[in-house]
C-alpha cells in the first residue's frame, strides 16, 4: 500500500494526480493574462451579410467561404462584417482589386458587380498583427441577356442576314417543304429557348441543336423563337415569316372592259365567250394567289404582263373572231392555268354599198361615203321602193318616208311601197352596225305636179278686179 510522506500533497502517478490534471483540463482560463493574448490572436468575423442576397451556408465563424446569387438588375452589393475581437481590423475587396478597410459592423461601400461571377473578399487581421484569416462571398448576378448569338432555319436563308440585334426575318421555302425546324443558339449560356409556328403550343429547344419540326401552311408563317435570360424575367422574341409557295395557277376573277363572259366566270371554268363592240378589250384578272403571276394575249400576239386586280393594256381585236388567252403562272414557278376567251368583235361597218331607187335616178351617183341624193319622179307616181344593199352583212337596215314609222329591210331586196306627197318627199334609209352605230342615207324625192294653176297673183301697184 502506497502512502504519502507527511507535508506531500500527492505522489506523481498516483491518484490523486491524475484527478487534479483532469480537473485542471476541464476549468476555463480565468488568468486575465492568457486570455488578452488569446483576443490578440482573434481573427474571426461575429457576423457577415451581404445586401443583394442571402447567403450560403448560414453564416459561421469557422466557415470561409460563401455563395450569394443576385438578381440581374441589382448592380451592387454592400457587405456589412462584424469583428470578433475589438482589437481586429477588416479589410475588403472586389474581384481581387485593392484592399480598403471596413468599420466593423457597418456596410461598406457600394461594391458594382458584374454580369457572373463576382468574388467579395474579407480579410481579418487580429491584433497581434499576424493571424489573418480570410472570408469570401462569391456573389453571382443573373443575366438579363436574351440575345441569340445565331439563327437558322432548316430550308429557306433568312433575308436580312442573321444580326442578333434585329428581330425580323423572312425566307422562302418550296411548296414541297411542308415542315421546318429552327436551330438557334444563344448568347448567354443561361438563357434558355421556345419556338412556336402560328401560335401554336411553345415547344423547347436547345441551344445549338435543331428545334422540334414546325408545320407550314401554305404562305405566310409566323416562326417564332423566344428567348428567356437566366434571370427568367426577360425575354426577347425572334419571327421568321416562313413563305411557303403556292401551287395555285387559278384566278377568283376575270373582267372584260366591254361585254359580258358566258358563262359567268368560275375559277375552275377556262373556257368562255364574249361579244364586244370595240377594236380592242381589256382585261381585269384576279389570281386566288396573290403571288402567281399573269399574261394575258390575243390572236397569237405577245404576252402582255397584267397586274392582278388590274385591267391589261389594250389588246388589238381584229372583226369577227379572236382568241384571247390569259396565262397564270403560280408562285412555284411550275404550275401554270390557262384562261380562254373566245372574243366575236361586232363590226362598226354602217355603210351601204349599193343602193338603188325604183324610180328615178339618183343624184349624185351612189357612193358609200355620200349620204345625201335627190331624185325627180314624174307625175302621177305615186310611191317608190328603195334597194339598199350593206356592205357588212350583220348590219340591219330600216326605211322610212316622211319621218313615217321604220320599216326593217332584207339587205339587197326592195322595200315596201312607200307613198309619196305630191312635191318633195323625204326618204330615209338607217343603217345600225353590229356594234350599234348607224349611219342615215336621205334621198330627196320630188313629186311632178299636173297642175298649171296659179296660187297667187298681186301686182306692185293698184288692185286687181275681180279679186284673184
């Protein structure tokens, strides 16, 4: 048995030494000494925020390094930084610049930040003048760039050229492309993209690949991509109208100038006829599609260019027959539709080329040109039948005495009787042409008279007796 000599408080080893180190283990410094040189050597931040964010983790004192994310329109952040030690000093700096040092427990300055990644250091110097330690908040401001860096569509080249900063575009694609797909690549990593053809439902898509297939209808599509920044705010949309061409060669209407089309026009009739009265005829044409192309010629001519819902230039019509065609060319380039007019020009040909009187001799002799004859009949005749003869054989011919009603006459045969005053008479024959001119001949006819009486009788001066 282990004893103590008198006057020792414990024997090194023994148990009681081995009680008294625990005990001293576990008791807090109290020495004022050795706890001022512990706060020299305080490095540590009490507390650490930052203005534009929260931040990740929860702040520890231990810990050093944070993460904040900002919002694409904050600009700046401040930080406010508590130290631990009274006796510390703080100093800060953005993106590895110049140290500034910061009053404990107030926000700094205002720290601009830049689109990405911003790091926000923290450097705690403790008294003593040599333990550092560092803090850093790595603040990340979202971008607000909804720019695309390229576009392309899958058929047809984009007019203008691709500039991010413009909107609008237009391509052409053949009628056989009944489908495109858009490949667009952004100009911030962190956007993300959409496309829709003719608001249907918004697909996604990926930057850099082909989008989902997009169906076109024939003409005009409206393409669409959208663009989303990081910041899942802002937005900007690029359209492409997509012009698929059309295969359609048909007209909605077709209007002469002069006359009427029989039948009625039809799209899917093109074959028609039509009477006019003039030398030439115009046209109007009106194609379904408003990018096919049309012409329009007669009698084996040249094509004359018409504009759609636009009457032609004239086109020269001989009399009598004439094919006029009108040709239109849909907007592919290939499919074509032709439209047949089978055009009878009335003849404006009022003239006679003979005529003749039963009694009498016309004077002057006849001519076509002369409208106006005399002719004296002898006594006792009592009517007359006048001959005309037209010199174009759809002209119709009417006579007439003494502005008595018109009688129609077969060209080349003689007329009814038509009576006669006794002196003068006047006789008229009208032509009416095809085209609904006419034309009048006049013969004068005098009557012979029987009678050798007088009708009156006076002299200059006196009276005569008997009265006459």
């Amino acid at each position: 048995m282990n004893r103590t000599k008198p006057g020792t408080v414990f024997a090194v080893g023994g148990p009681t030494f081995m009680l008294l180190a625990f005990l001293m283990a576990c008791t807090p410094i109290t020495n004022p000494i050795q706890q001022d040189v512990a706060q020299k050597k305080n490095a540590d931040l009490a507390d650490l925020t930052a203005s534009g964010g929260t931040l990740s983790p929860v702040f520890a004192s231990d810990a050093l390094s944070y993460s904040v994310t900002a919002g694409s329109g904050v600009e700046s952040v401040t930080v406010t930084a508590t130290k631990s030690a009274t006796g510390a000093k703080i100093e800060a700096r953005l993106n590895n610049g110049g140290w500034g040092e910061l009053p404990s427990g107030s926000a700094s300055s205002a720290l601009a930040l830049t689109v990405g990644t911003n790091l926000i250091e923290l450097r705690v110097t403790a008294e003593d003048a040599k333990t550092t330690k560092t803090y850093s908040i790595s603040v990340y401001r979202l971008s607000a760039a909804a720019l695309l860096a390229s576009l392309e569509t899958s058929a047809g080249a984009l007019d203008p050229a691709f500039d991010a900063n413009s909107a609008v575009y237009w391509a052409v694609v053949a009628n056989s492309t009944t489908s495109v797909t858009v490949t667009a690549t952004v100009a911030h990593s962190g956007a993300t993209l959409q496309v829709q053809a003719n608001g249907e439902a918004w697909q996604v898509a990926s930057s850099g690949s082909a989008s989902p297939s997009l169906a076109l209808d024939v003409g005009d599509n409206a393409v669409k991509v959208k663009v989303t920044a990081e910041d899942r705010q802002t937005t900007d949309t690029y359209t492409i109208t997509v012009h698929r061409t059309s295969t359609d060669a048909s007209l909605s209407a077709l209007v002469p100038n002069n006359g009427t089309l029989v039948p009625g026009f039809s799209p899917n009739i093109q074959a028609y006829a039509l009477t006019v009265g003039t030398s030439t005829l115009s046209l109007k044409p009106t194609a379904a599609d408003s990018h096919a192309g049309i012409k329009a010629k007669a009698n084996g001519g040249a094509w004359v260019v018409v504009d759609s819902g636009s009457y032609s230039s004239p086109l020269a019509l001989s009399a009598g027959a004439n094919t006029v065609e009108v040709l239109v060319t849909a907007e592919d380039g290939v499919a074509t539709k032709t439209y047949s007019i089978s055009a009878w020009r009335q003849s404006d040909n009022a003239d006679l080329s003979s005529l003749a009187i039963s009694q009498g001799s016309l004077s002057p002799a006849f001519a076509a040109a002369t409208t106006g004859y005399s002719v004296t009949v002898a006594n006792g005749v009592n009517s007359v039948s006048v001959t005309p003869t037209a010199a174009e054989s759809h002209a119709v011919i009417q006579a007439r005495m003494n502005g008595s009603g018109w009688q129609t006459l077969t060209s080349g045969t003689a007329s009814a009787a038509l009576g006669l005053y006794v002196g003068d008479n006047s006789l008229e024959v009208k032509v009416t042409a095809e085209n609904g001119g006419t034309k009048s001949y006049v013969i004068g006819v005098h009557g012979i008279s029987s009678s050798a009486d007088l009708a009156a009788l006076s002299l200059s001066s006196g009276i005569l007796a008997p009265a006459f």
